[in-house]
C-alpha cells in the first residue's frame, strides 16, 4: 500500500513540475536539429526618475523635469519672473514742451533700466475713469451715489475735468463699507444676493461683472472691465495687507490700465492700511495722498493758513466718520491734478455744495467761510500741488510756471488778481482772489419784546461795512411746565424757572433753577446703557426706545423755529446727551436736533462764574410742540470733570446722583 501512495505521489510532482515549465502560449513543435527557444522576460518595466529644477530668473524661464533610463521625459516650464524694481529716480522732470526720464535698477538682478516720460499735457479728454471704492467716495460728492449704482449726475471730479475741457466717461463703483476684498454685513440693501453678506469690491464685481480680463472660460470681456483708469479707495480698516488686495482686485482690468490709490483720513490714522497701499508706486500707480493733507491742516501742522482748523471742517459731526464737501473737493482736485499733472492752483471751485445738512448745528464747522475765501482756497490749492509732489508719484507732463504775480490787490470789496506765466511754452494763466469780511460780533441795536423782533448789527473791522439781522424773543418764555407734559420723570421742582430769561444760577436759591428727577433708579443711571426698555418719544417704555425721560411745551401758536440755548449748573456733571424733538399735534414727534457726549471735549461754554451753555441751530421746522428729551444722563466721567475744573478754575465734583439733573434757562427760538 505504502508503494502505491510513493508512485502516485511521484507521478503528481511530475505532472506538476512539467506544468510549471510549460511555455505560456504555444509554440511550434520542435524538430531535430533546432535550436532551444529563447527566454521572453515578461517582466513591467517599473520607471525609476530623476529630478532636476531650475528657478526662473527675472528673464529667463525655469523648469521642473523628470527622465527616466527607459527615455521618457516630463517637463513642466515656468515663465521669467521678470524684474523687480526700486522705487523709480526722477533723473529729469518732463515739461509741457520736452522730455523727462526716470531710472531704477532690479533688487534681485541689478540690471539698471532707463524710461522715458514723455512731455506734453496728459489730458483725460474722452477717457474712461472708474472710482472704485464706498461711503468715503461718495460722501463729499467726489462721485455721486445712487445706492451703489451709477447715476447720470456729474460729481465733482467730472465737474474738474470740465474746467480744463476734458469730457471724461465716470462710472461710480461705490459701496457702503466694502473693502478691498471684504467687510460688508448688508448685502441686500443694494440689491445684491443676500447670500453675499460679508463681500467687498472683489467679490461684487465677480459677482455683478463675472467675465473679467483673462477669465479661464475665455469668456468676451465686460465692457465693465474696460477702463483707461480706476481709482480704487479702501474702506477705512487697518488692513495690513491692503497692498495684496487691492492688487487682487487690478488682475481683473487688462494689463494697459492705469491705477491710482486715494489715501483717506482713515487710513493716515492706520499706519498699517497707509504704508501698504504706498506701496503700489513701485508698480507704477499714483498715490492720492488727500488724507495726509486734510489730517495735516486739522492737527495744525501746516502754518501760516488763514484758518484755524478742527477735524469738523473736514469731517461730519453726526457720525464723526463721512468728509464733508470741502474734503470732497480736496480728493477730486488732487487726484485730477496727479493723474494728468496739471496743477491746483486757480481751479475753480464755485460748484462745490455748502451744504451743513450733515452737522448738528452750522456752527460746528467752518468749510463754508473756508470755501467763501478764495486766498485760502488758493492756499489750499497749493498744498495739494505739494502733496502730490510729496508723495512719490512719477511726474506727469506739465507747465512750468512761475511764482503768482499779484496785478491788483484784493480787498472784502474789490476783487484783486493774480497771473503766471509757463517758463517754457509761455502760456498764461490768471486767478481772481476775493477777500471775505472780518465781521467782530452781533450787538443789539432794538432789543426784541415778546411782540416785536429785534434788530441785531455787526461791522467788518477791515473795511466798515455793517450787516444787520433781525432776531426773535425765546418762544417759551414765561411758560410753566406741568407733570402731566412729561413722562420718566418723578418729580420737577419750580417748573417755570427754566423760562424765566434769567441765566443766572445759585445752587441755594431753588428760584433759579428747576430740578427734574427720574423714575429710573441711581443704580441704573449710573450705568444707563445696560438698562432693557427706555422710552419713545410718546413716553412709552420701549424695546427699542432712546429716551430716559423728556417733557415738552406747547407754544401759543405753530410756530417755524430754527435753534435753542440751554443753560445749567455744569454740564460735565449734569447732562451729557439730549434731542429737542418737535410735534403738530403732540403725538407724532421729529428729531430737530441731537446732541451726545457733551461732557467729552468740553462742548458746552462757560457765561458766568457758575453757569454753563450749549446754543444750536437747525433746519427752520413749523411746530406747534417742543420737546427736550434725555438720552444720557449726569457724566460719570472723572477725566472730563477734571478737565471742566482746570479750564474754568472751580472745583466739580462726579455727582453722585445721576438719577437728577437741573435745567437753569431753556429757550427755543423762532426762525
């Protein structure tokens, strides 16, 4: 039996062995005399690469590439770099009439390289312009907004252009609070996709505009795209990276357009934002430095000017951000006279609104008397000439004039002039320069009696003449105040005392004053914003109420008003914030006038020894009601309280009361 299985298993690995050295396909059949067959490897050949890489330099292309023994090749090139240049040499300045020239030299090759700016006047006439930016652009009317579309409507830098003949094609890409690339919370106020809540100027025109330069469909470019010049301005943000973002945005527009960059007052204040947007004039755009010029005149760092300027001549009250008109005019004039080389002095700037629509009273800021005094205006002019020049910009074509010449002398009743002349070409310009009067103040001439108006007069101090104004009686005098006309209020001590036309005030006299407490605790004034409801103008107690507390009077008669005076026993540690509201019929009220954090900067004047004051003006408004309503109550402040006692030498103290505040005079005045 044991022989069997040995023979049987013998033949198997016979079998087996013969089967595993069988050729896989089969052959001819083997005669005598024929060679063995030889051995086929059927073996995949497995690549085995070596790598070599080359970087680009400035002007040669690189390479990254792979070859195999068995022959196969992959190589993948990369573009030059091309040069990086230092910021450019001005070797000479180009004239109306010759020539100039500016040199630099590649930080990373060294090759120097050479460029000619050609001479001439560069006219913008029949260009296209886009200004591409939000809220600072069109605040100021630089361009004109319609709710971030274009309107037919000339804004200032068009009205510009057209002084020296240039008929220039705008389109106004602004948005409220867009950055570079992001920053918008409230996309669908514009009409844009709700699902764009946080969006910039990129993502918008992506999203509006999607076939831009050199779009990967190879779409037909929007004629959106296709501008001569963009002017792009950041939000206003400390954006270290600006310089990326903006250059991002660029990439859409074709390689032949030429940018420009405006420095706002915002980004002087964020270092960061400034430096990086400067950065682009070493890619050849223009800086607009208009926030270094109007920040410079309202810190006082530029001497000799007419005025004494406050950052309100240039910049809004009512939200402390916005320019205002004159800012408006400075930012187009500077960036006309940048891209095209023309200078500022003598431009006209007689279309420029003079509108104070945006401050709470017209007193807060002087732009008008600024814009009214054309030897200022010329100062400021000047200025901008100089801070173009400043700035590092390349220099553009342009006359090369002389000093002014003064042929006649202005006075506040004659017009004076002034002429140059182009060293170079000879062409000849003259500017017209009025002098404003140097009024000294209003005296009573005809005291106002509660029938009759008044006649108020002052002189010009340079040349006599007298300007005269008639003025009305306060409309609340002799009227009392009754509970029942309030609401927030828990009690009011000798109500008609605040309209009996005395302003003096003696904390142990309670005939001098009138004393209002409030319903709502110390504990809560003292920290009056984290309080859940406050009260509506209908002394309803409100989710979205604004008020502590008010009350109102209602006049004899409907009456047009246009200002108030409120006096009290100090400001700093009394009344920090107010409206004077105005009514019909009692019921339905309109906000005349606001003011908040009048502790801060000591807004309030001192009359007398004890006594303090905040005088406004506002639209003229037809009332039959007036209210004065509480928003914030006593100051908690200790720094302003010690600035109030350094500046009048008394000693204040932070009241501990919050919850009271006292009224020595209110007065309303008809228009």
């Amino acid at each position: 039996m044991k022989k069997v299985l040995l023979m049987s298993l013998l033949i198997f690995v016979l079998v087996f062995c013969s089967a595993c050295k069988a050729p896989t396909e089969p052959g001819p059949e083997a005669t005598s005399g024929d060679t063995a067959p030889e051995t086929v490897d059927t073996t995949d050949h497995v690549h085995e690469y070596t790598e070599e890489f080359k970087a680009p330099t400035c002007t040669e292309p690189g390479y990254y590439e792979r070859k195999c023994s068995c022959g196969d090749v992959q190589r993948k090139e990369t573009s030059p770099k091309g040069h990086t240049y230092a910021k450019w040499e001005i070797l000479t300045a180009p004239t109306c009439n010759s020539d100039g020239k500016r040199a630099s030299s590649c930080t990373v090759c060294g090759e120097k390289a050479e460029e000619v700016i050609p001479a001439g006047e560069n006219s913008l006439d029949g260009k296209k312009i886009m200004f591409a930016g939000n809220s600072l652009l069109y605040y100021g009317e630089v361009v004109i907004n319609n709710g971030g579309s274009p309107t037919q409507s000339k804004g200032v830098f068009e009205k510009i252009a057209e002084t020296f003949g240039d008929k220039v094609k705008v389109t106004n890409f602004t948005y409220g609070s867009a950055g570079f690339v992001d920053g918008r919370d409230k996309a669908s106020d514009d009409g844009i996709p709700a699902s764009y809540k946080d969006y910039g100027l990129y993502q918008l025109m992506l999203e509006l505009h999607p076939n831009h330069y050199g779009n990967k469909e190879g779409q037909e470019m929007d004629s959106f795209y296709d501008q001569d010049v963009v002017v792009f301005q950041q939000r206003g943000a400390s954006i270290a990276d600006s310089y990326d973002q903006v250059k991002r945005i660029a990439d859409l527009f074709p390689e032949d357009t030429q940018f420009a960059v405006i420095i706002t007052h915002y980004d002087t204040k964020n270092t960061e934002t400034s430096a990086a947007l400067k950065k682009t004039l070493a890619d050849g755009w223009t800086v607009i430095p208009a926030g270094d010029l109007v920040t410079d005149l309202w810190n006082g760092r530029i001497k000799d000017t007419e005025f004494k300027y406050t950052k309100n001549d240039f910049v809004i009250t009512k939200d402390n951000v916005h320019p205002n008109y004159l800012t408006g005019y400075i930012k187009a004039l500077m960036t006309y006279c940048a891209l095209t080389g023309h200078s500022a002095e003598g431009v006209d700037y007689s279309f420029v609104n003079r509108s104070t629509s945006y401050y709470t009273s017209a007193a807060e800021t002087q732009f008008e008397d600024v814009l009214a005094s054309s030897t200022e205006m010329v100062r400021i002019q000047a200025l901008i000439d100089t801070y173009i020049a400043k700035a590092g910009n390349k220099p553009v074509a342009a006359h090369s004039y002389t000093e002014w010449k003064e042929v006649s002398a202005a006075t506040c009743t004659k017009a004076g002039e002034r002429t140059r002349e182009c060293t170079a070409c000879g062409k000849k310009e003259s500017i017209t320069i009025t002098l404003s009067h140097t009024y000294g103040e209003w005296k009573v001439v005809t005291p106002a009696t509660a029938e009759l108006k008044g006649v108020k007069e002052r002189a010009c101090s340079l040349c006599g003449a007298k300007e005269t104004k008639n003025y009305t009686f306060n409309l609340l005098y002799g009227k009392s105040l009754a509970k029942t006309e309030s609401f927030g209020l828990s009690t009011i001590s000798n109500p008609a005392n605040q309209t009996d036309g005395k302003y003096v005030y003696d904390k142990d006299s309670k005939s001098t004053y009138t004393d209002f407490k409030m319903t709502f605790s110390k504990s809560q004034c003292a920290d009056y914003t984290s309080i859940g409801q406050l009260y509506n103008a209908n002394g309803e107690l409100s989710a979205d109420g604004k008020y502590l507390c008010g009350f109102w009077f209602e006049l004899d008669e409907a009456a047009q008003i246009d200002s108030f005076a409120l006096y009290n026993s100090g400001v700093t540690y009394d009344i920090d914030g107010f409206d004077i509201l105005v009514s019909m019929d009692g019921e339905n009220w309109t906000l005349a006038w606001s003011g908040e954090k009048l502790a801060s900067g000591l807004k309030y004047e001192k009359v007398d020894a004890t006594t303090n004051k905040v005088t406004a003006s506002f639209g003229a408004v037809e009332t039959k009601y007036v209210m004065f309503a509480l928003t914030a109550p006593r100051s908690r402040d200790g720094s302003g309280v010690a600035a109030f006692n350094e500046k009048y030498g008394v000693v204040a103290e932070v009241n501990a009361n919050p919850h009271y505040f006292r009224i020595v005079e209110f007065e309303i005045y008809e228009a």
